[in-house]
C-alpha cells in the first residue's frame, strides 16, 4: 500500500445540474488513521453560502461504478427520474435529489475502490470509518450539520450499525430491505449457513472492486487513483466472506462479536421498510430493527415487488422526501415528527393471485396503517400436523398410538418433502404477522446411503405455500423478481436451545443465542421437541384457498440464489439420514399462524 496518499478531489461546477466533486479525502480520526474517499453532489448555490441536509451512503460497490453498467437490465427499468449519468446501484440519485434540496455523499468502503484499508465488509471498523463519514459531512461548510441516511440492502444494514454509534449530525435513518442481524439475517438461518447467495454476491459485486486490484476493461469499476497493489498486499488487505462465513459456527465466535451492536442504541428517527417477498435476505433485519431500536420515533412500512425497483417508485421516492424533510429539513408536512400522528405501521396486503415480477398488477393490493407490531388484533391460531399429511386448525383426538412421517434428507426431489395441506377455507382468512413451528424429529441412518458413518445432526428447512380456489399455487413476487411461495423457517436440531430469559424472547419468535455452548447432541433414536422460528408474512386466503407446509430437510422452491449447500456445512456423514416427524401422545405438531380477524375475515375451528 503506498506510504502517503495523493489527494486527488476533482470538481466540476460547470457539467451538470448540481456541483460534482469527485475523491474527496475524509479523514479517519476517531477509531483509526487513514481515509475514505467520497464522491459529494451538491446544489450549486451550496457555493455561494446556501447550505443542506447531507444523505450519505456508504457501501462496497463502488461509488463511481454507475448503475448502467453495474447493472444495466436493472437500470433499463428504473423510473426515469432517478436515472442520470452519476445514479448508482441501490442508492439514491445524485440529480433527483440535489434538485430537491439535498446534498449526497456517496463514499467508498472501506479497501473499496479508491478508499484504503483492509476491506471487512460489514465489521465493526468499516462501520467505524462510516461514523467519521457521517461526522464529516455534517460539518462541512455547505451542510445544515443534518445527515440522513438513505439506501438499499447494504446500503441499508450499514445504517443500522452506524446509527447504534451515534454521530453527532445524524438525524433519520431510512434502511430499506436491510438486514439488520449479520447472523440470523444473512449468514446462518436457523444455525445452516447461506452460502450461494454469499458466493454470488462477494464475487461478482464485492471482490472486483477491491482497493488496489487490477480491473477489467471496459468494466464497471475504476483503477485505483494511486495503482495497484501486489497480490500479498491485496490478500493481506482482505477478509473474505467466502472463507469467514464458513469457517465460523457461531455467535460467541471474535468473527461474530465483531459485528455485533445494540438497535436498542439507535436513537434517531427511523423508517424501516420491508419487502414481503424478501424471505430469504432482508424482510426479517426489518421487522426486527424497528422492533427494538430505541428510536422515540419509528416507522415501519411493507411493500412488495422486486427489490431493486420499488426505492424509486415516485410514490416512494416522494414518501422518502417527506421523512426525511420533516427531521432533516424541519418541514413536516404531515407530522413524521409527532408521535402518534403517522400511523407507526402500514402494511400492504396481499389478496389474490396477480401473479410475480409485475409491478403494475401489484397495484391490486390494498394499503392498511395499523397502530403497532405485531398488529394488536393478532390471534395466534394452530394448525396441526396429522400423519395423514393434513393441516387442521382441529387438535387431534387424545391417543395413545405412535406414528412416523419420514423423509431422506438432503434430497430436495419429493423423496425428500413431506407435505401438510388445510382443507379449503370456508371463510376469507388473512394471516400476517411472524410465524413457528412446533416439532418432534428424529434422525436414523439412511440404508439406502454409500455413507457408513451414522448421521448426528439433521437440518429443518421449512416452506409455507398457498394455494388458490382451483388448487393452482399463487406465487409473490421475489428479490429477483423470481417466484417466490409466502415464507421459510430453518433449524439445525442441534442448535434447538432457546433462551426464555432473553428479552428478545417472545412466545411467537423463539430466542436462539446460537453460542458454542448451545449446542445439543443428536443421536439416532432420539425425539427432539423443537421450535421452528418461520420469518413473518402476510397473506389473505380467499374461500377455498389453501395453505400447504412442506417440511424438508434440503432446499426446496422458492429458494433461488440463496441455496443452503455449503459442502462443509451440510456434510452427507452428518446430515445424510432418514428424518422423521413422530406424532402420538404427548408429541403435538402443529404451526402458529398469526390470524387477523376482520368483518370478512373469518377462522373456523
């Protein structure tokens, strides 16, 4: 790495619509020496003394690797008012919103792109330089001293942590479809690790933009100002995702604790929203973010669609503006800033089949504001299990007979699916709020297998389905615009331990801690009384849906890039038997569903 850095800021008043300044130096003086840079797009009165609110990003794509080249099928789709020569991918463009009287900062990760450093994505110090960003700019000479935050994906959990800091300037937070819980969100659902998504992600968008790599051509990220760095350098300058994420188990693990924060500590006013179909990634890190941060003021809102589009919706770019306005700008138009005058919920419901990735279609479904989460009238139903593979809002009938279901597990084909149907609703029934599944499992050797060894462990891969009048399944629409069923829960069996003490323990989401300590033998033979956290959802069954839960022990639909299959992880010695579900006395299945009444919305039962 070179011993001093040339500051290399460019600024062009004349090109475009607002000031473009290119490789700004923000120094690193809180945590750690060295520097960011940024890229700052401001109104060009800003140099004549006029001064604004900051929204800032902060993230690992790139800052000057432009949305059309990034990702140009995306970017062909965009709403026209937010596509300029300077927009870039999941976060805002510089032109819509400095013609609205906002500055934008857009930095450079940490080891990303043109800022130095060891590039750890999502750490503790890559947040820690993103607080001397946010100070920065609150205090340069054309800021109002007020910064938001206003992004997706990344670009929204980088929020979370940096607002749990506190820097002085930060004002709102905006995280849109963010994970908010590195662990659970993200890397290890239930305890298995994510690993295609990961892959996918570190090395086709992360990797390639790493400080001092040598680019492609005609690519879309930029040689690093000072030249490239020797490999040795690179790899000394690298913590990579592919091989951490792997390699550490669990939360008690240094790899974990460095990412780890309190929500309960981000004070600022937030809007959370959270993408239905976003069961795999982001809509979980939304619902509990606003659930526990410590925010005076806070907000969460549902929608639908893809996940690259609906930032820049108009309605939701102008909802964005009217946030941020109200706490950033002190124009609050229709009353962010007093408490109880927004509704703190609004959910987007979703009622008949308009099929996926057609985001006019989903203009159908209706908009409801709500008073809290999860929805004060929520009625938590159960559905059970019977060995007849039905799905019943009726308990069983006391016996004292025992029963198997058994699947092979780390088959994703039907040899490998066990499925529970309801019988046909006789009443339209909306469901939406956070799911479990209460299960007794068993392991035992497959005798089909070419594997000696005697499996010790088995993984739980849940998946919630509806199905239409006609028996057709509906689908929603997924992150990449892909179908997608209602939701999925995971559990590996011998991360099972819950934590009641916990605050975070509720009688509808079990508290797993999942520390080195928690874990739990399992051994053939032995039935295991579990609890299956299933990430929340909403759904209206209309009279003569139903709703249909496969229990596997492997991927099923739906799944797509976000693939569980990480050939360390889910070894065929230690997963590879037959699983079982046993039913009999004393050993009730059954799913919790969060059931919404309503004059038209009825449960029978």
């Amino acid at each position: 790495m070179p011993n001093e850095y040339k500051n290399l800021h460019v600024i062009d008043k004349e090109s475009f619509p607002y000031i473009y300044e290119r490789d700004v130096d923000v120094p690193l003086k809180t945590f750690e020496t060295g520097l960011i840079r940024v890229n700052v797009y401001r109104p060009k009165d800003s140099e004549t003394g006029a001064k604004y609110p900051v929204l800032v990003t902060y993230g690992p794509y790139g800052k000057d690797a432009y949305y059309e080249t990034f990702r140009k099928p995306s970017f062909d789709e965009v709403n026209p008012e937010h596509k300029s020569l300077h927009s870039a991918w999941e976060t805002p463009d510089p032109q819509y919103w400095t013609a609205r009287g906002y500055a934008v900062v857009r930095a450079d990760e940490r080891g990303i792109g043109q800022s130095p450093g060891v590039m750890d994505t999502m750490s503790r110090g890559t947040s820690d330089a993103f607080f001397d960003v946010v100070e920065w700019s609150a205090s340069q000479p054309w800021s109002n001293g007020k910064v938001g935050l206003l992004g997706i994906s990344y670009y929204a959990g980088s929020q979370w942590r940096v607002a749990a800091r506190k820097p002085k300037g930060l004002a709102a937070i905006v995280p849109w479809e963010g994970m908010s819980d590195y662990y659970r969100d993200r890397v290890r659902h239930g305890g298995i690790l994510s690993n295609k998504f990961i892959d996918f992600w570190w090395n086709v968008q992360v990797i390639p933009n790493q400080y001092g790599k040598a680019r492609k051509e005609g690519g879309p990220f930029d040689e690093t100002r000072e030249g490239r760095l020797s490999n040795e350098e690179l790899q000394a300058n690298l913590n990579d995702q592919t091989v951490d994420t792997p390699k550490y188990k669990f939360r008690d693990e240094e790899y974990y604790r460095n990412r780890d924060y309190n929500l309960e500590d981000i004070e600022v006013p937030l809007l959370s929203v959270a993408n239905w179909g976003g069961i795999l990634l982001h809509l979980r890190g939304n619902v509990e973010g606003y659930v526990h941060a410590g925010s005076p003021i806070k907000y969460l809102r549902f929608i639908t669609g893809r996940h690259d589009l609906p930032f820049y919706y108009t309605e939701e770019a102008q909802l964005q503006q009217s946030f941020l306005d109200a706490f950033l700008k002190g124009e609050d138009k229709v009353g962010w800033s007093q408490p109880g005058k927004v509704p703190p919920v609004s959910v987007i419901l979703r009622e008949g089949d308009v099929g996926f990735n057609n985001a006019e279609a989903e203009r159908a479904y209706k908009r409801r504001e709500e008073s809290s989460w999860p929805l004060p009238s929520t009625q938590y139903r159960r559905f059970y299990l019977t060995p007849s593979s039905h799905l019943t809002p009726d308990a069983p009938s006391p016996t004292s007979s025992s029963e198997t279901l058994e699947y092979r597990a780390l088959d994703s084909t039907t040899a490998g699916i066990l499925q529970f149907t309801s019988p046909p609703f006789a009443h339209r029934a909306e469901f939406t709020g956070h799911i479990t599944a209460h299960l007794h499992v068993s392991l035992a050797p497959d005798p089909a297998s070419t594997t000696t060894t005697t499996p010790s462990d088995l993984d739980l891969f849940l998946t919630l389905r509806h199905l239409s009048p006609s028996g057709k399944e509906i689908f929603y629409t997924g992150t990449a615009g892909d179908p997608v069923p209602l939701c999925k829960g995971w559990l590996r069996v011998s991360l099972r331990k819950t934590n009641p003490a916990h605050p975070y323990h509720r009688p509808y989401l079990p508290h797993r801690e999942y520390f080195s300590s928690d874990v739990q033998e399992v051994r053939p033979g032995g039935v295991y009384e579990v609890e299956v956290e299933v990430w929340p959802t909403n759904v209206v069954v209309s009279p003569g849906g139903r709703l249909v839960l496969e229990v596997s022990g492997a991927d099923t639909q739906g799944t797509g890039i976000f693939k569980h299959e990480h050939p360390e992880d889910r070894r065929p010695e230690v997963f590879g038997g037959l699983n079982r579900i046993h039913f009999g006395a004393g050993r009730e299945n059954y799913m919790v569903l969060p059931f919404i009444p309503g004059e038209d919305s009825r449960l029978e039962g």
